[in-house]
C-alpha cells in the first residue's frame, strides 16, 4: 500500500500543468496585447503583432499532453479589437496511466469585437483519456469564429484508439444568456462507437465549427463546398454550426479549411505551412 501510494507521488509531482491568460484591446486601429501571463507549460506568441487582427500561437512546450495533465486558457477581447488564435502544432494527447488530462478554456469577446478560435487537431492515442471544457462569453454585437478538430489515432501510421475516454462540454452565451450548449461523451471501446452510423460511420476524424453570428446564407456557403468527408451545417437563432466527419485527419483537414473560409475566417498562417 506505502509503494503504490508512493508511486502516485510520484507520478503526480511529473504531471504538466499550463496556464494561459491572455487579454488584448483595440488601441489606435489595430489590436495589441494588454496582459499576457504564462505559466507551467504553456507559451504564447504572436507573429504578427503588427497587424489589425492580432494572431497569438499557443505552445505547448511539453510536447504533449498525459493522464493527470492540465492545462488551463483565459482569452479575453476587448471592446473592438479582434483576436485569431492557433496552435503551434496538433496537440497529441497521449496514453493515461492514472488520472484523465483536462483542458478548460475560457473566452471572453467585449463589445464589437471578434474572436477566431483556431487550433489545430487534437490527436487522441489508443487508451487516452481527455476531459474539455469550452466556456464562452459574448457581449451582445460580439463575433466569434470557433473550431475544434479531433483526430482518433493516426490512420496513416496504422494507429486506431480501440480504447479511450473523451468528453467534451461547450458553452456558449452571449449577454449573459445560454445561446449554445452541448456535451459530448465517448468511454471505453471507441472503435466499435465510431463505426455506429449515428456516431461517425466509420470515421476517425471529426470537427465542429461555430459561428456567431451566423444565419442560411452562410449555411448556404458551406453547402456549396465540396467535401472529401461529410459535411452538415445548420442555422437557426443567430447561430451557425457545422458538423464534419472524415476518413483520416488529412481529409478532415481540408474540408475543415473549406468550412472555415466559408463561415467568413481568415486562416492562420500556420495552416498553411
């Protein structure tokens, strides 16, 4: 009982923990950084700090994400400014041996503002165990642009997650009301889920794409795209969403682009590396 106690110790003192928080504001026609704060894991930069739309990378220096990891994303945007945020690289999570690794983001979007929530995938390995929460505050005439990719395995090495655990939780109000929300729960053997119609029919890889506001006509632009994998978009209540399903992440990442360029987003410049 002492050893096995002891190895927790352990193995939670070697556990990666991150935070960012980050706000930025409109200051003579361009967006600049107001605070920036980085701890753990977790670093910031921004490329283009000279231009109008600000674009901040998010850098996971442990080079992964493990069971018992936390990571923890405070953005806010002030009154007019606009904001796109990415990833340096997809964010693998690996393998848990103990606790599920946990992710929760915070967005806040002020007056007139904008906010492109951009990441690249997230790359889930056999057995991983991954807990997301997705929280965001939007002031009434506030835009948002939010995408999140997930990539189970990665097919083109042969790799499939036969077992695993992924729960994802969004929240989305604006002026303080609920405007979206939904919670997404996969536990235990996620191969066989996947290959449920109603899941992804056989599909590895899947995204959600959110635009607020959002209304038929840029449903109707998706609509016009063509697609490797599957692509369904909906609007209603000032609401855009697009739902996508793919083969393998390569596929998903093209339809993704699509997607995003019709809902009205500039892409970050690392996609395109």
């Amino acid at each position: 009982m002492q050893e096995h106690a002891a190895l927790d110790s352990v193995f939670a003192a070697n556990r990666a923990a991150g935070r960012i928080a980050l706000s930025v504001a409109a200051h003579g026609g361009a967006t600049r950084r107001r605070r920036v704060y980085e701890d753990g894991s977790l670093r910031v930069r921004f490329p283009n700090s000279g231009a109008c739309a600000l674009e901040a990378v998010i850098v996971n220096t442990a080079g992964g994400i493990a069971g018992g990891d936390r990571h923890d994303l405070d953005i806010g945007v002030g009154k007019g400014a606009a904001l796109a945020v990415t990833t340096a690289a997809a964010e693998k999570v690996y393998r848990a041996l103990g606790p599920e690794a946990e992710i929760a983001v915070k967005l806040a979007v002020g007056e007139a503002a904008r906010l492109c929530w951009l990441p690249q995938e997230t790359i889930l390995f056999d057995r991983a165990r991954l807990s997301r929460r997705i929280e965001v505050e939007l002031a009434a005439d506030a835009a948002l642009l939010l995408a999140e990719a997930v990539v189970f395995g990665r097919s083109a090495m042969g790799e499939a997650v036969s077992e695993g655990a992924f729960g994802d939780c969004w929240r989305v109000r604006r002026d303080g009301r609920l405007l979206f929300a939904e919670s997404v729960r996969l536990h235990g053997a996620i191969e066989p889920m996947l290959a449920e119609p109603a899941v992804a029919g056989g599909g590895v890889a899947i995204a959600t794409v959110l635009a607020v506001p959002g209304d038929e006509a840029i449903a109707t632009r998706v609509r016009a795209q063509t697609f490797c994998g599957e692509v369904a978009v909906s609007a209603w209540n000032g609401v855009a969403v697009a739902r996508l399903v793919a083969k393998d992440g390569a596929s998903l990442r093209r339809d993704l682009i699509a997607v995003i360029v019709a809902m009205g987003g500039t892409l970050p410049r690392l996609w395109l590396n």
